[in-house]
C-alpha cells in the first residue's frame, strides 16, 4: 500500500473516532444489541430501525478504541438505508478487506470509506476492534441481544 493510501485510510479513521456519525441511543429501535470484545472489556451497542427488510435507521454507542469507534461509525454511515442483502455484502467485504492478503489499490474506489478498514489487517490484534460493531450488527439482526468478539 503506497504511504499516500495509508495516510488517507488513517485520516478517514481518525475523522471517524473524532466525529463519530450516528453515535447516540435510539430509543424506539426494533433491535438493538450489545457486543463485547472480552480481551480489552470494550462495548458496542448497536440500535437499528428494521422496516421493510430494510435498515430505516442506525446508531451506536458505548466505549471503545479508536478503530472500534471508527469502524461503528463507518458502519453506520455505509449501513444505513440498505436492504438486508446489501448489509450481508457490506459485511463480506470488511471480513475481506480485514484477512486479504492482497493490497488493492481500487479499494477505496470500489467500497468507499469501508476500504479504510483494511489498514487494520497489518495489525492482526485490532481485527476484534474493527469487527466489534459489526459483530454487534450481526447480533441484533439474529434478534439477538449481546455477542462477543470471542462468540462463534
Ligand atoms: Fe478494545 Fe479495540 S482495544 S475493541
């Protein structure tokens, strides 16, 4: 990855934590549900506002580190709006951007904001970090109302 993507990826991250979108309870959500990385004793609530098979609304909340806000926050942001497919794609592109092998220097191009996540994989400690709120996401979409990052 050339020094120019790393810097955008880590600006897109860093705006993220400093200004995280959506990041509030929703207090007429249809799921909501919390995930916890067991390893550091973060956690994420995830609230979502499910109409029509569709991702009406998302917010989150709780405490975290840098990525794991960042990546709720981006995660509501690319969420919001979808159709349930489209949320399971969104998810399959993060797991592969956070275990590919391969640097892709479309990525940003082909996936948006979401590419900024790939940086993590040079950090394999920090994958729980970035998938916590999608873990989260996952959860509550099961009608489920906690998870952990060490869950299967
Ligand atoms: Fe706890 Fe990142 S250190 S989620």
């Amino acid at each position: 990855m050339s020094d120019d993507l790393e810097d955008l990826y880590q600006d897109i991250i860093l705006d993220h934590n400093r200004r995280p979108r959506n990041s509030h309870e929703m207090v007429d959500s249809t799921h909501n549900a919390e995930g916890v990385n067991p390893l550091c004793g973060d956690e994420i609530t995830v609230y979502l506002k499910l109409l029509d098979e569709k991702i009406e609304d998302i917010s989150f909340k709780g405490q975290g580190c840098a990525i794991s806000q960042a990546s709720a926050s981006l995660m509501t942001e690319i969420i919001k709006g979808l159709s349930l497919p489209d949320v399971r794609k969104q998810s399959d592109i993060l797991q592969k951007l956070l275990i590919t092998d391969e640097d892709n220097p479309n990525a940003l191009f082909e996936y948006g904001n979401l590419a900024a996540l790939s940086g993590v994989r040079k950090f394999p400690a920090r994958i729980k970090c970035a998938s916590l709120a999608w873990h989260a996401l996952e959860a509550a979409l099961q009608g489920k109302t906690s998870i952990t990052t060490e869950d299967e």
